[in-house]
C-alpha cells in the first residue's frame, strides 16, 4: 500500500503521517507539501528516518507536477489535507485560498483519475474538509452530513468548493471519493495563529490576548490525535461516496474556552491565579465571524465505531504541557514572518 498524504507538514498532517507510519509499518508514505509558512518538517522530526516514509516538496497548485508524480509512483490512495487553513487570512487574501483548496484539489483529482484511470475497485481518494462548509448555527441544532452548505468566509467558501468538485469526480467519472468534515482541532504543532496555540505562547509573553467580538463565538474542540484516528478508520472501512462528520462533542464559547486556558496556564507557569486573564483584551470581531458550530459525529460513531479517547479538560492540558516543553519549536516558527503577520493582524497590541 503506497499512500499520498498531502499537507503532511502541517498541523494535522504530520500527525496523520505519524498515525500511519506508525500503525502500519508496511506502507509506505509520502508526504507531498510545498512547506508554506504553515509546513514544518521540525513536525516530523521522530518519524523522518523511517525506511517507508518519503518527503517530496511540492505545490498542488502545478497540475503538471502532479501528473508526472502520480505516473511515476503509482499511489494506491490519497489523503489530502494541503490547503490554506486560516480564516483570517483568508480574508486578507482570498486569492490564495481559491489557488491551492480549489485548483490544487482539482489538480489532485486530475491526477488521481489519469493513474487510476478505470483501474479504481482498490483505490481511494480521501478529501479532508470542514465543519465550516456548513455555515453557522443559532443556539439550538447540529450540522449532520444532510446540512446545506452556506460558507460564509473565503476559507470555508473555498473548503465548500473543493467538497462540491470531489462528489464531482465521484458522481461524474466514478472516483472512488470519500470526504469527512471535522470541526476545531487543538494540540501539538500547531501554528500559532489559530486561538490556542496563539494564546498559549501571548500567555507564556505576557502579552494581550486578543479576544474577537464579545467571545461569545462557540466552537466544538477535538483533539488532534482523536482527528487522525478518525481518518485512519474512515480511509480504511468508510464507505465510498459517502461523507462523515468529525466532532468532539464539545462545545465552548471563545471566553470560556480562554478563561480555562488561563486557569491551567497560571498553573503550570507557578502564576498568581487570575495574572493571565488580566491578559484578555477584546478587539474588533472579525468579519463575517460565524456564532457556533456544533457537530453531529453520531453517523461515524454508529457506522464505524469511532470515539473520541480524551476529555477536553485532558486534552488541553496535554496540549499546553506540549507547548511549555517545546518553547525552541514556537520561537522557530515564532520568528521571521510570523512577526510581520502578527503586526499587520492584530498591530501593536
Ligand atoms: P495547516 O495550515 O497547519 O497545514 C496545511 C499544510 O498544507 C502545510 O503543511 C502547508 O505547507 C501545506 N500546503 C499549503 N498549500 C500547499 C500547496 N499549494 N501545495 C502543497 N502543500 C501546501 O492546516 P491544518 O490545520 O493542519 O489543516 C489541514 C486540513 O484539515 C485542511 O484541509 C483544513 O481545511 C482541514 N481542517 C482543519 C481543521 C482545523 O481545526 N485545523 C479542522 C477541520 C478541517
Ligand atoms: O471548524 C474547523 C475550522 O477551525 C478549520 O476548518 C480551520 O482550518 C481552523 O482554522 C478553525 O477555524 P476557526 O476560525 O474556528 O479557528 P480559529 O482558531 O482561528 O478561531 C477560533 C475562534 O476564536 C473563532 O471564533 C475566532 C476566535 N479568535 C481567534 C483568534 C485567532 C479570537 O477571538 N481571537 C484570535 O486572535
């Protein structure tokens, strides 16, 4: 069995890469990523010198590349997870977004059709999405498979596009697609652009946390190893054709989130309790910001048998233990442009 991961140095990849590499010794994995400021081979450090494992640096968005990757390596599947990931900045620059989420992935899908060609019956494309794609929910309700897409920022507008030409390719020249929509993911490696691990390293700088709106914006949080074991359980028994969702089944509004956050943090830092939610700063919310998400994982769970294996409160506090023994990864990836992002994004504070 011959794998493509795509976006396997970034936050969810590597540890999908890791999940694989790892389970099964006798596949062999490559891991496609043209390493964006998001990609960081330090993600893989422990895995690299595995004899199955191969890094190929790439771009999705080059058609012919991956045409020629495909006819020389003959891929049995493909997990794909590149793509520009972050709302904010897919609302400083949508164009990026549209290039790699929707033309990478129909390139991939081009690809994937000319190697496979009729030749399908052991093949499989597995596509990567988000809860997001379904737009935003009131207080009450869930997003289950059946829920109409409405994105609303250019990311999920994006992620909802790449969805649609996957059940294209299944509907059309009878690809064998299979996609799943998770909601939020915490834990190692992660950029510190997204709320936690941002938090996490103002908190560890003594610096503003820069909550949006109110706070009162819900997420459902899973942690990340509890994602890759759902992948693993979805390339290899979901049926093709068809979509699950992905969720921890916990929900938390922004401010309560950051408060707990705060809590374990003044812990494990030896801080007076309440020093880091002094820290809490709230600024302008950010455009078009969607209230909650909340998912509905009861299809995968009776289908499939998947649960997640960690409590949030568990989770979280792996997740910052990670963080505090690995202070040399975040000022790597802390360094450079990420100060001229964190200028142009959030400006003095
Ligand atoms: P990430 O930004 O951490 O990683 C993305 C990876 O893709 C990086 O390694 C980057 O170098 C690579 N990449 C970007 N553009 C590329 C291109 N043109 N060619 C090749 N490689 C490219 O993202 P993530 O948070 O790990 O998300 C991975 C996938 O999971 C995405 O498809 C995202 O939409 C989806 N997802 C993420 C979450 C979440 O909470 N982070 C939740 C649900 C779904
Ligand atoms: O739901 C799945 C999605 O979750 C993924 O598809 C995306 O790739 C991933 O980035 C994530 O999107 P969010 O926009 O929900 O995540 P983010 O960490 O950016 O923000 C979480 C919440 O925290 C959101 O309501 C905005 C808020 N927030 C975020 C940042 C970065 C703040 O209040 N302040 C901040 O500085």
């Amino acid at each position: 069995m011959h794998i493509l991961i795509t976006g396997g140095a970034g936050f969810i990849g590597s540890h999908v890469v890791r999940h694989f590499l790892n389970r099964y010794p006798s596949y062999t994995i490559t891991n496609l990523d043209n390493l964006t400021y998001a990609g960081n081979l330090a993600n893989l450090t422990d895995v690299e010198c595995l004899p199955n494992y191969r890094f190929v640096k790439g771009d999705i968005t080059d058609g012919d590349f991956l045409m020629r990757l495909f006819e020389e390596q003959r891929f049995d599947g493909v997990i794909h997870l590149a793509a520009e990931s972050h709302v904010d900045r897919s609302i400083a620059n949508p164009t990026a977004f549209v290039l790699t989420n929707v033309l990478g992935t129909v390139n991939l899908l081009n690809a994937a059709r000319a190697s496979w060609q009729s030749n399908v019956a052991d093949k499989r494309f597995y596509h990567i999405s988000t809860d997001e794609v379904y737009g935003s929910l009131g207080n009450e309700g869930m997003f289950s498979e059946k829920t109409p897409y409405d994105p609303h920022s250019p990311y999920s507008a994006s992620k909802a596009s790449s969805d649609h030409f996957v059940r294209a390719w299944h509907d059309t020249f009878g690809l064998p697609a299979v996609i799943s929509n998770c909601s939020n993911n915490y834990g190692s490696f992660q950029f510190p652009e997204k709320l936690i691990p941002l938090f996490i390293n103002n908190i560890i700088q003594n610096k503003p946390l820069p909550v949006y709106g109110k706070g009162d914006n819900i997420r459902d949080w899973l942690w990340v190893v509890d994602h890759a074991q759902a992948i693993d359980v979805i390339y290899h028994r979901g049926q093709t054709g068809e979509t699950y969702n992905i969720g921890g089944n916990n929900e938390w509004s922004n401010i309560d989130l950051i408060r707990l956050l705060c809590r374990i943090m003044d812990a494990k830092l030896g801080r007076v309790a309440g020093t880091s939610e002094k820290l809490v700063t709230y600024v302008a919310d950010r455009a078009g910001h969607d209230l909650r998400y909340a998912i509905d994982s009861s299809k995968l769970q009776r289908e499939l048998g998947w649960v997640p294996s960690v409590t949030f409160e568990k989770g979280l506090m792996l997740t910052v233990d990670w963080y505090l023994s690995n202070t040399g990864w975040l000022s790597n990836v802390t360094s450079g442009s990420y100060q001229h992002y964190y200028q142009e994004m959030y400006g003095g504070r």
